[in-house]
C-alpha cells in the first residue's frame, strides 16, 4: 500500500496511521493489525511500526509545517494530523556550539536543544503520537508512568486535545515536574517506590477492567509513541542539510529513544534522502544508573537491573526496557556506552550554559558529561561532526545547579564600586 | 537607500544595521546616526530606529531561517545576521485555542506562546537586536535592569555571543528566574528596592566611566532592543496566513511591546504584506501595577507612577516609559487598557492550562484575564478573530500556583481503587 500523491482528499479517515502497514515484532517478526497491544503473544518481544513508505521528497517535507508534522508520511498518524488539536512539538534548534566545540577542541559540534518543545521536553515528540493512537482507539483518559517530563508532557497534550489525564510518578520528583504534571487538571499520583515501581504498577492497572478505556502512552501506546523520537533524527539530518552526524551522543533512560533513532537515520538512507555514510551511536548513563553502559563495558549482552541513585532522574530507569537493543547498535556502529558521576553532569550543565547559553537539564548534562568523557578517552574524534543531545530543561532540575546571585547591595554606584564588582 | 537583491555579497560588512537609516525621536523628529544614544539632545523624548525599506515579499521571507532573522529585512541588524552567533529566537507556535474560545464564547481565539524561545519569554527577541548592536558598537560587557526574564535573556545571550555580563534585578526575584539569570557564568546584581530602584541605579552607571564599555540592553541599545518586540506582530501576521488579527491583547510592563507591536502591524501594511484592515489593541495589566489602565480609565494622557504590589513580577513596573504611547495607541485603534487582581491572574493560568496546555507564567495570566473581563463588559467582541499573548513561562513563576500531585499511594492497585482516584 504504497502512498502517492494521487490519493484522494478523504483519504485521512481511511488512513488513521498513514503508511503505517502494521505491528512487528523486534524478536520474531510475526506481524499484527495496528492495535493497541506491545507485546507478541508468541515470543513475548516488543512490538514496532512497520510501514510501507510511498514516494517522500525532501521538498514536499520542506514545504510542511514547522513542526514534526512535517515528517508525518514518515510517522503513524493520519494525513490530516496538522489540523487535529495537539501540541505540534518539535523544529527545536540544531545549536551550532562553537565556543563549546573550540573548549573541547572538537572541529563540529551541535547541541540539538529539545528544551525548545511545549513542555520542554523531548517527550511532547512521542505523546503527540500517543495522542492520535488514543483518539483512534478511542481511549478517554491518557495515562503514563513517568520519572517527571512525560508527566507534564501527557497533562498538557491531554488538556488541548479534551482528554481525561491521570499520570502516575514515583514521590520525591523535583518541584518544577510536579507541577508541571499538575497545572492541566489532570490527576497526579505519586507512588511511594522507584520507577520501575511506578511502571510495574502501571502494568498491572492495564490488566484490570478499572484500565479498560485507559491509553498508557507508554504501556499499551508504547509501539506508536516510541516512534516519536524518530523525529529527532529527521530533524538533525534535515538542520545539518540533509546529511547525517558522524558521531551522536545520546541519554539512555529506557533506551528507547536512542533505538528510535538510529531507526530514523536508516529510514532516510533508505528512502534516499540523505547519502549512506556511516554514523557511531554514542550511549550516555549516570553513574547511578548506569546497567547499560556496566553491560557494554563487560562486554554483556545481558543488562543487569540497578537501583537508580543520581540526581539526573529523567534517566533513573534502573531496568531499561531497550538496552539489549542499545548495546546492538553501539556496537555495531562502532560507538561506545559510558557513564559520569553526577558531580561531572553538573560540571557540564554549567559548561554548556556558559559556553553556548543552552540551559539544560541533567540528562544535558549526561550527555556532555559523556561527550567530554569520550573526547578524553580517544573513543570519539574532535575531527568528526558530533551531535550531542539535550533533552530537556535545566528550569525542571533547579536543585541540580549552584546559581544565585553574586551580590546584593544598595541602589548606590558607591557600594557597587566598593563590592569590587566591576 | 533601497534594499536590493542586486546588492554585492560584501554588502553585510558596509550594513551593520540593515535597511536601518537613522535613530529617530519619537517626539520631536530629529534625527541622529545610528549610535548607541537614547533620548534626543533637543526634547528628551525617546529615540527609534527609522528604516528605508526596500522592496520585501512574503516569499522572501517565506524561504528564510525559522526563527526571527526571517525578518531580518525589517529589523536593525547586519544581513548576514543568520550567520553569527546568537539566540536564533522566534517563530515560536501560534496556538489555535478553540478549546478555550469555547468556554469564553469565542469563535477565533489564538495564544501566541512565546514560551517556547530559549530561555522562555519575548525577551530573547528583544536582547537578539542588542547583541548585534553591541557587536557593532564595541561594547564588551553585555547589561540590564530587569525584572527577572530579561535577565536569563541576557545571560544566555551573553553567553552564546561571547560577552561578559552582569545583570541588575530587584532583590527577592522568582527561584527560576534567578537561577536562570545566573547559571550562564555572568554576574548577578540584586538591588535592594524596586524595579524603578534598578532602572535608575543602571541609568547612573552609564554615567559613570565604570559603565564604559557597557551595553545596556534596555538603556543605551534600548532602540535597537525595543525593534525586536516587531517580530512578534511579523510572526502573528503570518502565522494567520499574511493576515492582521482584529484584536489583540498585549501585556504592559514598559508598555514598549505594545507600542512595537503596532508598529509592525502598520509596516506590514505599508509594505503591502498584508491588506490593510483595522485592529484594536488592548493592554493588559495586573490591578496592582496599573498606572496605564488608570489613566486610560480617567481619560487622561499622564501616567502617575505607582509602587507596585502583585504576583505577576515582570510586569511590575511602576513608572512605565511608554505608557503615554499605549494610551495613544489604544484609544486610536479602539481598544482599551485594563487590570485584573492576582486571583484572577492565578484563576486564568489554571484556565489557559486545563483547556489549551499551555502553562502561561503570571503575564499570560494577566493578558487571559484581561480577555475574559473586557469580553465579560462587552469591550471585546467575541466574532472578531483575536489572539492573547503568553511573554514567559509558568516554570518561573511556580509559586503563583497551586498545583501538586492529587495523592501519594503505595503501587498497589487495591490502595488507588480504594483512594477512590479511578
């Protein structure tokens, strides 16, 4: 069922998931209807869209709107989703970072800075699509278990398109979440435990009747919500002028966004729309939650669950559901997963912020962290144009930053004289 | 001196200020080169950039960057500005907000939400402008009298374009704007008085051969950076398909917005981007800084200064620079100036949130206000296509509201049926 452009107008209704052909298993590839399931009843993988893409130029995406629908034949939503009440996310800026680039002695460097979405979070990506899986579904509550963005993501998305929200997240997130989460008049119940507790609950409200009419963006939604954070690399191959990064550094939290774009750059490949040349895939853990980065330095296949301790929560996911897969293209594109303690994510939060005055959240500095790690290990190279991701906003994590003022004084140039301050 | 496309690609280095001619005075009409001077040497009244504009189409600014520069014709920066470093801020979402235009009776209601520009509010557009202007000038140290906002704008910019900074605020400012203003490296000033305090203690300093090589954004650039609040009527005009909203309500803190947003307005018409119809302007204030509304109230043409008392801090200006013009403005085009109290404030940040997912901070709350209690009275007509503007961002002001999670629970599925939460 290829698309072309000789489809007619009423398409849209015939087409709720584009040129999406189906649900696939990543373990076994049996094939399912586009339904809200995630797991195959047989070997019990994780379920993916599959498509069949028709004819996609790089004009008829630049004529799009300046956001991620731009790239909706590429994603599974309906032809029409531009017009649908959602918070049409993305179009962030690719941040040419050349005083950061010249302090590290990297010869390209671009920080793609999320924070610019909605919510800002990168996770407005993957509810938008979340959202138009629910309306054709017909859900009527939104739900997730979330370490913080996805919850006020989910709140907001929720509130625009007329949804009911209830978002479940582990107690003790920082101030700038929870409200967040809570602003839209959505429920918000915090869960005495970790998030894997959170999410395992989740689960288990899925199976109830009480969850029947529930669409967990990230549970029953996951197959069409992960696919959101394809967007990412469509939009840093199309910043940098149609061509992919050489190197990407990338956070880990369950390590479904770094799958998802390593599966956007071969989807561009292959529908020719940049050149095929190789790319590494950087993985980038807290110390404290570091099962992913732990695995591929012993040289396992297997992640071995953690307890998440570290103050970059958005990546406290102490049993990711996607690091085997993490592992596979780390490796196989020849890049590396490590990790940085949490004095190193605030070391770099503050480099970024003074170097290219990008204000980032921990997971920002995670991957900087990680990126200046690797720069001084030898396993990336200065010479080749580096992407490095941040995800979202240093407003969320403000106990993770020492910044306040540096005087108070007077309204007198006398005083401000004597404080030595100019 | 016409603006052609014929122009030489060496022409950038010859333009420092683009289409800009001279500085002009608002009340007098002399004329200066264009300097980093504020106030005319004859009459004391403020300075403006006047332009020779050449020939600009939509397409041409159609096929240019997706932030502000796309406007970069209209505006007193060098050609080439894309190209340096800067912010990059702009094209941020207008939003179509039919959800809330139904609870108020509406029929066309958008929210322009300039919370999605770097550090979060309208002032990364304004500073923008004063970047290019202290480049050209010379100037080392990049500066400001803020209110909170402002503050982060500079420090980021600073920071990006490779200035020193140092920033006044008034003592006891929001967490996040605070942090904000001083996690990019510069140096944060907290005076102890108000806002008018600081505006006057920067003024001295200018003065002062201490402030020598200073550019004051707000002071000494201040013509250059009161053009960029222009984009803002720009990006409305073409985000509603090369159109003029027939209302607009706008927050007054100096009341400069305001006034630069009219005169966008008329230069789109003049240029014959867009067909010249009539738009009202309203003004919004909060009741405990209203000087403006005040005198708009009274018919009269002086505003009385006042000490401001309200929750929404960056609106809180007392003695406004531009009121006299906002009155002008308001009165011609047929719209009015109004307040409404910090409930009210609080009570139409929840109501913006719940219905349209945008988490405006107490300035949105203000202008959302404003629209509910002039359409409430009749001064606003609910047919007419109309939008509000949201400056900043919830995340800075967390304390104007009160939202947290609806209840802490054990993940258990019993415990949250028996909470009665489902």
């Amino acid at each position: 069922m290829a698309t072309t452009a000789a489809q007619p107008a009423t398409a849209a209704a015939t087409r709720p998931f584009g040129s999406a052909a189906a649900l696939s298993c990543r373990e076994c590839g049996q094939r399912y209807d586009l339904a809200p399931r995630f797991a195959c009843e047989f070997c019990f993988g994780p379920l993916e869209v599959a498509y069949d893409f028709g004819d996609i130029s790089r004009e008829a995406i630049e004529r799009g709107p300046k956001n991620i629908w731009r790239y909706a034949a590429l994603l599974p939503v309906p032809d029409n989703v531009a017009e649908l009440p959602n918070m049409n996310p993305g179009l962030t800026p690719l941040v040419r970072a050349d005083r950061l680039a010249a302090e590290l002695g990297m010869r390209a460097l671009h920080v793609k800075d999320d924070s610019g979405n909605p919510t800002h979070s990168f996770k407005d990506r993957v509810v938008a699509m979340a959202v138009e899986a629910a309306r054709t579904f017909g859900f009527r509550t939104l739900s997730c278990s979330s370490t913080g963005n996805l919850a006020g993501a989910v709140g907001a998305a929720a509130a625009r398109a007329g949804f009911r929200s209830c978002v479940f997240i582990p107690a003790g997130l920082e101030e700038g979440k929870v409200v967040m989460a809570a602003v839209y008049g959505g429920q918000v119940v915090a869960i005495d435990g970790t998030y894997d507790d959170v999410n395992r609950f989740c689960s288990e409200l899925i199976g109830d009747p009480a969850g029947e009419d529930w669409g967990f963006v990230n549970v029953n939604l996951r197959p069409y919500y992960a696919e959101g954070s394809k967007t990412l690399a469509y939009e840093i191959a199309e910043q940098l002028g149609w061509r992919l990064p050489e190197q990407i550094v990338i956070p880990i939290a369950s390590g479904s966004q770094l799958t998802k774009i390593d599966k956007g750059f071969r989807e561009l490949v292959a529908l020719g729309l940049v050149e095929d040349r190789p790319y590494k895939v950087f993985g980038a853990q807290a110390t404290g939650c570091s099962p992913v980065a732990r695995a591929f330095e012993a040289g396992h296949d297997v992640i071995q669950p953690v307890k998440p301790d570290t103050i970059a929560k958005s990546l406290a996911i102490g049993n990711p559901a996607d690091g085997p897969y993490v592992l596979d293209i780390c490796r196989r594109t020849g890049g590396a997963v490590a990790h940085v303690d949490d004095a190193a994510v605030v070391d770099s939060i503050a480099l970024l912020a003074r170097t290219e005055g990008v204000f980032a959240e921990t997971a920002g500095g995670v991957t900087t962290g990680v990126l200046r790690k690797l720069l001084a290990e030898g396993a990336l190279d200065p010479q080749a144009e580096t992407v490095v991701l941040n995800t979202g906003d240093g407003l969320k994590t403000l106990n993770a930053v020492e910044a306040g003022v540096t005087a108070t004084i007077k309204p007198s140039l006398d005083v401000f004289k004597a404080a030595g301050l100019v």
